[in-house]
C-alpha cells in the first residue's frame, strides 16, 4: 500500500469519527458543552470582581484544598485529592492573566500565569497534572512572557530556522548575518526583510523600544531606565561584534 493511500484512510477514519461525534446525542457530550459553559460563567463572575475580592476567593480555595482535613477526606475514599475549582482558576488564568516564567521547577512542562501581579498559577504537566498557587510579593519581580511582533528568520533556500521576539537574540542573529553575508533574511509582520536593509536596524530599535515599554515603575524613570538598558545592549553588542568579527 502506498503511502498517499494509507494517509487518505486516516483522513477519512478521523472525518468519519468527528461526524458520529457531531450528530451524537451521548450524554457524555452534553455533560462536557455543560462543564465548558460552567466554567465559562464562574471566570466571567471572576472576572467581575474587584482584585481584593479576587485575591481574596483565590487564597481560599488554596487554604481548602492543601488542608490536611480536605486531603485527608479526599484519600478516604480511596483516591487522590480532586482539585476541580483549579481548573476554573486555571482557565481564569489562561483568559485574563498573563504568561510568565516564575521560579520554573527545570524538570517537567509547565504553564504560568500571573493574575493582578500578585497570583501566579502554575500547572505543571508529567504523569499528570498538578496546579499550584503562589502569591508574590507586590514589589517582585515576575519575568513576561511576550510574544508580540515575533520575527521570523529564514535561511537562503526559504526554509524558517527560527523565531525571537527577544531584542537581543534578534541583534545576535542581525549581526552574525551581516559579517556572513550568507542571504538568510527575516519575515516580520508578514514582510519579508533582509538582514542588510536599514528595516533591521529599525526592527532592533522597535523591540527595544516595546520591550522597555513593558517595564513597570513611575513615569519620570522612564528615560533613565532606557538608557541603563541601551548601555547595557551596546556591551552585549560589542561582544557580539569581537566573536563574529573575527
């Protein structure tokens, strides 16, 4: 059997399967519409609530279910723990919060957010799923994850390498372009660039600039907080230019 024909039969067992699953009646999926909408509501009335009050609701459901009395219960009956509210709190996060990287665990997958720049939730993925709720401290600091204005980096034959959004991986890769003159280029936006072009020292400067924009402190800081950056990119910048310049 050819390859082409055992990829048509996959396709059409996958279309035969999503269309029993549409025109069921099961209760299986009634049940499932109804926990998704469920949800939904209970993050809308999340949402609606005042950061204090929020806070306030998220610390609770922590208390109840890391107390010895719930857990303690839970395994009576002969299984782990069920923690179902973190998964309405999870899904909160994933609609409102923003996607962070906090004291990461190094060892498995894991997902974090960070609600009210107080609440970090993690869900962390191995030979099963375990969320955690961290509270922060108003003053810390909690590393973005930004994926605005992703640039794409193609090699000469069109075949994508790789992408950053990181202002100083972007200046890296600008750079080693430049002293190789090898033709890879850049898609940015959906245009296509080349590394030679005046748009990449203008992207460079974007980034760094939408970067900066994304650091929290009092308005009058503003401009001495760019400099201190922009110093600190012309070193990364030097040391790039003494290992690719050679």
């Amino acid at each position: 059997m050819k390859l082409e024909d055992i990829k048509d039969q996959i396709d059409t067992g996958i279309e035969n399967l999503f269309s029993s699953i549409e025109n069921s009646d099961s209760t299986y999926l009634k049940k499932v519409s109804f926990k998704i909408e469920r949800e939904e509501h209970y993050c809308k009335k999340l949402h609606e609530m005042s950061p204090e009050k929020r806070k306030e609701i998220i610390l609770k459901i922590k208390a109840k279910y890391n107390s010895d009395e719930y857990n303690d219960k839970e395994r009576s009956k002969g299984r782990q723990p069920i923690c179902y509210l973190y998964n309405i709190l999870f899904r909160y996060a994933t609609l409102y919060g923003i996607a962070c990287q906090y004291k990461p665990n190094g060892f498995f997958h894991e997902n974090q957010f960070v609600i009210d720049d107080n609440i970090i939730i993690k869900q962390i993925n191995g030979q099963g799923t375990l969320t955690y709720i961290e509270e922060v401290d108003k003053d810390e600091i909690i590393p973005h994850l930004i994926y605005d204005n992703v640039v794409e980096i193609y090699n000469p034959k069109g075949e994508c390498i790789g992408t950053t959004c990181n202002v100083m991986s972007f200046n890296d890769v600008r750079i080693q372009a430049y002293f190789k003159n090898s033709g890879h280029y850049f898609k940015w936006k959906g245009k296509k660039y080349s590394f030679v072009e005046k748009k990449a020292a203008e992207l460079y400067n974007l980034l760094l600039d939408q970067q900066i924009m994304i650091l929290k402190g009092k308005q009058e800081s503003s401009e001495t907080i760019k400099e201190l950056y922009k110093n600190f990119l012309e070193k990364a910048q030097k040391v790039a230019l003494e290992e690719y310049g050679k």
